[in-house]
C-alpha cells in the first residue's frame, strides 16, 4: 500500500509521499512523488498503485508530451488533461493483461502546482479511469492509498486558512498516525512545499532516525491530553468508586510540566 497525500491552502501546496514498497514478504523503498516541468514552471506527481502502470505512463508523458520541458503545458489542467489521456491509453494497452495475471489497474495520482497561466496553485486527483476532481477550499487535501487513519488529523486540525508551517505539521502527523496502524506504509517519506507568494518550490527527504524528536514529543503530549481530559458521564456508570479522585503525582508532574 502507499500514502500520499497533498494540501492545498491559501499560501501553497504541501505534498508527503511514503517510501515503503512491499510485494509478498519484501520491503524495499522506491520514490512515489516526481516533480515534471522546468523551472518555475513544474508541477507534482504521486501515485498509488501499480508501479509498472505509473513508470509507463509518466515515460509515455515524457515522450509524448514534452513533460520536462517548462512550456510544455500552460495551466495545471492542461497537464492533468494530458496526463488522464495518457492514464486512459495505457489501460487500453495493458488492463486485459493484468486482469489475466489477477492483477488490477488501479493507478490513482495526485498532482499539484502552478504553472505559467494559472492564477493560482490547484491540485487535483486523478482516478485510474482518468476522470478527476479538485479540490476545494473546504476540504482541502487529498489522500491515496491508505487514507483511512490519517484523516481524523486533518479533519479536525485543517483548513484552508491554516499557514504552510502548520500544514507541514499536520501533513506529517497524519502519516505517522497512518504509519502506526497499517504496516505496509513506512519510511523513508519525501515532502515538498510550493510557496505560492513567491512561486518556490522546495524539497526534503527524511528517514526514520531523522523524526525522533517529532515522534517522541508528539506520542508524550498525547498521552499527557487524553490523561488531563474532562471526565465524561461514564465516571460514575462504568468505572469504581472513587475513581474520580486526583492522583497527587499526576497533579506534581502536570504542575512542573506546565
């Protein structure tokens, strides 16, 4: 499986892609995100899915369609239109075949930036039939892959208005909640941002040593919030009597803590 994710708020785009590649009882690691265009004319590209259908159609894009070349597409759209075409040609050539080896034609890719019409960043994802959607100011990002534990997060800490620094955070916590809970995503992880004030894009690529701080201050301040949580109406119903009552050392250490 894989997780890739993306944001779109009104200062840029945030881009996150796992690195774990699993087959059977393998685990290797391979980039899932690829950047395309020239310049400040670039966009990205993830994808979940089967690798031989994205490598083919990102070669197909290259080769038809000059997709390293800083003009070859005007606006974003235009370059999720080439992109789906390409999608739809490949799965003409090949979905019989993997459908005979019980293999599914399942490419989804997400793909982000703004290119030299646009007024704005947009981002878009994109489904293995080659139809799309946007995203909107009211949810936004998009996920693929194993989307499910990674929302809660986003969903509550997300919004259009959050700056790109606190998008970054948020980005990144929902792939360590998503890591956590499903064993066939993991590190190494790529990020990218697009500042779009600026137009800048910068990229990063960070190992498991690398989030140490990160990991162990957000596992502790968790624990210590569900500790300091108001008591629901259960105490009195499911729990024994006198379990209401503060612990002294928990008062002393949340004391010193704050």
């Amino acid at each position: 499986m894989t997780y890739c994710l993306g944001i779109r708020v009104r200062e840029g785009l945030v881009g996150l892609a796992d690195g774990r590649v699993t087959a059977g009882n393998q685990i290797a690691a391979a980039r899932k995100a690829i950047m395309l265009g020239d310049g400040d004319h670039r966009f990205f590209v993830m994808t979940s899915g089967l690798r031989s259908v994205r490598d083919k159609v990102i070669a197909y894009l290259k080769r038809d369609h000059g997709a390293d070349r800083a003009d070859a597409f005007p606006t974003l759209l235009d370059a999720v239109a080439a992109f789906a075409g390409t999608l739809r040609r490949v799965r003409e050539e090949d979905a019989d075949a993997l459908r005979q080896s019980n293999l599914t034609f399942n490419l989804h890719a997400v793909i982000g930036g703004q290119l030299a019409e646009d007024a704005e960043p947009q981002l878009v994802l994109v489904y293995p039939e080659g139809n799309w959607i946007a995203v909107d100011e009211r949810t936004p990002y998009i996920s693929i892959g194993s989307t499910s534990y990674g929302k809660p997060i986003l969903d509550r800490g997300l919004s259009f208005e959050t700056g790109l620094r606190q998008a970054v955070k948020l980005a990144y916590l929902s792939f360590d909640s998503t890591r956590l809970s499903a064993t066939d995503v993991g590190f190494p992880i790529d990020m990218l941002t697009f500042e779009a004030a600026q137009r800048t894009w910068r990229f990063d690529h960070f190992e498991y040593d690398e989030m140490v701080e990160q990991r162990q201050w957000w596992n502790q301040h968790i624990k210590a919030l569900a500790e300091r949580m108001p008591d629901g109406p259960w105490l009195d119903t499911l729990l024994p009597p006198g379990t209401g009552a503060a612990d002294p050392r928990l008062s002393v250490v949340q004391n010193r803590a704050e």
